[in-house]
C-alpha cells in the first residue's frame, strides 16, 4: 500500500475544486488548473471531521484494480492533483543566477535577451501562463502556477548555456552545485 496514495488531501480554505469523472479541476486565488486523471486510479471528493468538530473537504484517492499498473500510478496521480492545489494557492518559482565576466540579461516586454558568451544575443520569448523578474543583470525568477511549466521554462533557459566545469560560467539553478575540475598543469 501506497503511504503517498493513500493520504487524502485537504482542500485549503478559498479553493474550489470540482470532480467530474477523472477530471478534477481546481480554482484559487492565482488561477485555474485542471488535471485528469488516469483510468486505473478512483477519485472521490469527502468531508472528514477534524479534531476541533468541523468537517473539512479532502480528497480521496484509491487504484480501481490490483495491478502493478495501478499501484504504481495511484500516488502519481494524488501528486499531480497535489500540485494544481498547491499552484493556484501559493504558486511556484525557480530562481536562475547567471554567472560569469560580462555575461548577463534583461527583459525587454516579454523577451528575456541575453547575453551570455555567443556570438549573438539570445532572445528568449516567455511563454503564457509565466511571469519573469530580474533582480539586477544577473539574477532572474520564474513563476507561474503549473509546476510542470515552471521547471520546463526554466530548464530550457538554463539549457541556453549551462555551467561548464572549469570556471563554472553559465546560466545555473540558484542552489545548484557545480562540480569543478582541475585545469590543465604546464
């Protein structure tokens, strides 16, 4: 059994969240969002007491058969629907820090223009949904409401021009590690 699975979640005071067959759709304060989820795993919408006597809406995950499939499945999909509550309440933001002797960026309406050791200037257009923010030339924020654009947006500007080992400059996640190397010795 699933210890992810089978964990309900509460729904968070100011969210409304509709089951309708395998779609599940919530609506916050930030935004929309909506996922469906898998055949195989059993959505349902309850009220459970809570100590102090009031009842509070959870939801409540179950795979429909014993299959592998299904097992496994069951607490992706609890995750996924975990992520949309948390995404129109809070919502989500990675930072990037870009590092390196004349390297840096500025936005210029929705396009992020960067400058980062290549022949050109990298144009980079934001997508809809995504909301970018620089602090200064060298550090910049993504934010939005889906987890998975989050990451993606920011992954694609980090792919632009990834840390190398050696000086370690690059475009790099803010918590992020470089491992470096020795050069070579004369």
């Amino acid at each position: 059994m699933s210890r992810i699975g089978s964990k309900p979640i509460e729904i968070p005071e100011g969210v409304e969240i509709q089951v309708n067959g395998q779609d599940v759709k919530a609506k916050g304060k930030l935004g929309e969002l909506n996922v469906l989820v898998h055949d195989e795993v059993s959505v349902k919408l309850d009220e459970v007491a809570n100590d102090d006597g009031a009842n509070t809406k959870v939801i409540v995950f179950e795979p429909k058969s014993n299959s592998r499939f299904a097992r496994q499945i069951w607490p992706t999909m609890r995750t996924l629907v975990n992520n949309i509550i948390v995404g129109v309440t809070e919502g989500y933001s990675k930072k990037l820090e870009i590092q390196g002797v004349g390297y840096r960026g500025n936005l210029q309406g929705s396009t992020l223009v960067l400058s980062v050791g290549l022949s050109h200037e990298v144009r980079f257009s934001v997508p809809e949904g995504i909301k970018l923010t620089m602090e200064g030339q060298t550090a910049i924020e993504v934010s939005g409401i889906d987890k998975q654009q989050v990451g993606e947006v920011a992954a694609k500007i980090r792919g632009i021009k990834p840390p190398e080992p050696y000086k370690g400059k690059g475009i790099r996640y803010a918590d992020e590690y470089v491992l470096r190397k020795e050069g070579k010795k004369k």
